[in-house]
C-alpha cells in the first residue's frame, strides 16, 4: 500500500490555515503509515512531534463510554436501567414542554433517563448553549459553580449533581441531541465503581495499554509539550485559548465528554485495541468483542436519525457514543459498513474499521476545526490507498 497520497492532502492542511497536524494508520495490526507536519507551537517553531499532546476534547468520549462498557461487562449495570437507580437526584427530572396554546411550561417528565439515554445522547441533556432554555440553565448552572469553585475545582460528581436540576429539552428516549450526556456517563462511572473518572481510566484502560502520555490533567513538564491551539483573524492564525482548556494545576473536574489529552500514538494504542476486538497487541484485554459490536450498532430509530444531521454524519447512525456506517451512498463514504469512532471540537478523528482491521487517527489544534473539510478528504484519501 501506499500512502503517498494521505502525505499529500496533510500537507495542503496549512493552506487551510491549520499550524500543524498528524496521522497514523494501522493495517491489518501494523503501523503502516505515520506523518507529522507543521507546528505545535508557530512562534517558538516548535514542529509537530510524535511527543506533541494535543486536547482531543470529544474524543474523549469513546474512551469513556469504552469505560462504562467495561462495568456492564461485569454485571454492575444493565443499559435499560432507570438513571435514578444509581444517581438519585435524576429521579424527579423536568422537562420543557411546549403547550397547545403556544405556551412553554417546566412539567415533570414522564420517561426516566435510563443509562443507554447516556450513551446515546438521548437524555434531554444540553451543551451550554444560549439558543435554547435548557442550554442557557447549562451556561447559569456552570456560572455559578464557578463562582462557588474557581478554576474548576468542583468534583465531576458535583458536576452532575448540579445539573440534575435543570429542565431537559425534551422527554428522555425521544430525540438524539450533542450535549453533556457523557459527562454524566463519567460521573455515573464514578458511582459504580467507586473511584474518580480519571483513576477508574487510568487503572482500567491507560495503565494496561501503556498509555503514559493520556490524562485529565498534566504537570508542568507535559505541559511544556501541549501544542497550541490556534484560531483564524486577520487573515491569518493566532493562539486560542477555550475556556473548556484545562484550568491548570489546580483543577479537579474531569470532563467525560471533552476533558482528555493525548498524543498520537498513545490515542491509536487505545483506538487500534478496539479494531482488534478489545484486546491490545500485548495481549490486554480491556473490552469485548460483542460489546464493541453492541456500541458500533446503530441505535437511533428513524425518527431520531433526522436529529443527527451534521454534514460530516451523512450516512452514519449513532451507537454507544461512536458514529457508525449504515449507509454507504447516503453519505458517499468508501469506507466499511460499521467503520465507527469520533472527532473532537479541535479538529481531531479517529476511525476503527474491523472489517478492514485498520485503525486511523489524525491530529490537529484549531478552533473553528475545518471538520466538514478535512475528514471527509481524508477518510476518502486513507481508503483509496488500500490494496
């Protein structure tokens, strides 16, 4: 196989206005391909390393919902179970609900959230999103937690208790909407096994992958390796700094949605595990091989699929928080039927294709992240180099 042609296109990447970025593939359980391009840092020309760290921010998200998956593997939870079961203040949720007359009124809810409701992002659950009543109790909720716990110095457990109390933005079970479910999902981690989120992920999935360079939070000298995250003015790039950036030393919250930070390699130590059916090439089992099928299984009803609409989606279902292909012309995708993963808010993707058992993930640190232009190419690219 040749690859020449993936070079190419991350090449091009810093025409797009893209510092740097990387990529590494696996195939048939060997790496086959590896590139680093551009900068991590453009003003200290620091070039992009296979020790760069990079905020993975929603990618994040597979590996914690790999975690939960782990616990129902040992019979601690069943994916239909009501929420309230193990996390009681969800047990008399609110919901907004628009009347005859026009009216919207706060009533209770009339379904439970159930754990699968977690996964699949069909809790009621919203982002801090000013468009809609729910969002911006979201963006009230966080606001006053940072009042009470600066620098994020509130548990993840707090976290979720705090949000149990804003109105959903519909009846759990009913609609398919990007939120705050997995953050939820890690707390819930945290009730069932009785450890915090970032010592349950290191014990169960860092540690036995050997996966030295992925955390929540970092010391000084990791730091030190973080690229920087750059954004568009001026008709050029500048550094960025998000306020969901990991707020230093002093931090406890870990976000199960969005809170990770990894390397290249250290990320397709975790992603080709899931190609090769849950068990690392060392022989690590961490998952198994009919749950990862259960999480790559499409589980939105028709109706629900109308909910999950973005350009880079086109074709996919959503399972166990992962996307997942279910419809090859639909989304003009060369990929494999079942080929799942996730990308994150600064641009970076990963891909897991049993089928092919090959493994992609790519690297980048840019806000607005060009996702609708970048994978969609570079997942047509990788594929139309396979033999």
């Amino acid at each position: 196989m040749d690859f020449t042609k993936v070079t190419g296109f991350l090449e091009t990447q810093k025409d797009k206005g893209i510092a740097g970025c990387s990529c590494m593939i696996f195939k048939d359980d060997k790496k086959v391909y590896e590139h680093y391009t551009g900068y991590a840092d453009i003003e200290k020309q620091t070039p992009i390393t296979a020790d760069t760290i990079f905020r993975i921010y929603s990618m994040t998200k597979v590996i914690v919902c790999t975690a939960a998956l782990q616990l129902y593997e040992r019979g601690l939870y069943n994916l239909n179970d009501p929420l309230s079961d193990y996390m009681p203040e969800f047990k008399e949720c609110k919901v907004y609900k628009t009347m005859p007359n026009g009216a919207v009124m706060v009533v209770p809810a009339t379904n439970q959230i159930t754990i699968k409701d977690l996964f699949t992002m069909r809790a009621g659950i919203t982002y801090d999103d000013a468009s809609s009543k729910t969002g911006r109790g979201v963006i009230e909720m966080m606001k006053r937690m940072e009042e009470q716990y600066p620098k994020r110095t509130y548990t993840t457990r707090e976290f979720a208790k705090q949000f149990a109390s804003i109105p959903l933005a519909f009846e759990p079970g009913t609609h398919w909407n990007y939120s705050m479910c997995h953050d939820v999902l890690g707390a819930f981690i945290e009730v069932i096994s009785g450890k915090t989120l970032g010592e349950y992920l290191k014990e169960n999935i860092f540690e036995p992958l050997g996966m030295n360079d992925t955390a929540f939070h970092f010391g000084e000298d990791k730091l030190a390796r973080l690229a920087t995250m750059y954004t568009p003015k001026d008709g050029g790039i500048v550094p960025f700094n998000h306020p969901w950036d990991n707020y230093g030393l002093d931090s406890v919250y870990e976000s199960g949605g969005a809170g990770l930070m990894s390397t290249l390699s250290d990320y397709m130590k975790f992603a080709n595990t899931l190609t090769r059916g849950g068990t690392s090439e060392n022989g690590v089992r961490i998952i198994g091989r009919k749950t990862i099928d259960l999480m790559r299984t499409n589980h939105l009803t028709e109706e629900q699929l109308k909910d999950f609409d973005w350009f880079t989606q086109l074709g996919y279902g959503y399972g166990l928080g992962v996307r997942t292909l279910i419809d090859k012309a639909a989304g003009g995708v060369n990929t494999s039927y079942g080929e799942f993963g996730w990308s994150g808010m600064a641009g970076t993707w990963m891909a897991v294709d049993p089928e092919e058992k090959l493994t992609a993930v790519y690297m980048q640190q840019r806000i607005p992240n060009l996702e609708d232009y970048t994978v969609a190419r570079l997942r047509a690219t990788i594929y139309g180099c396979l033999d």
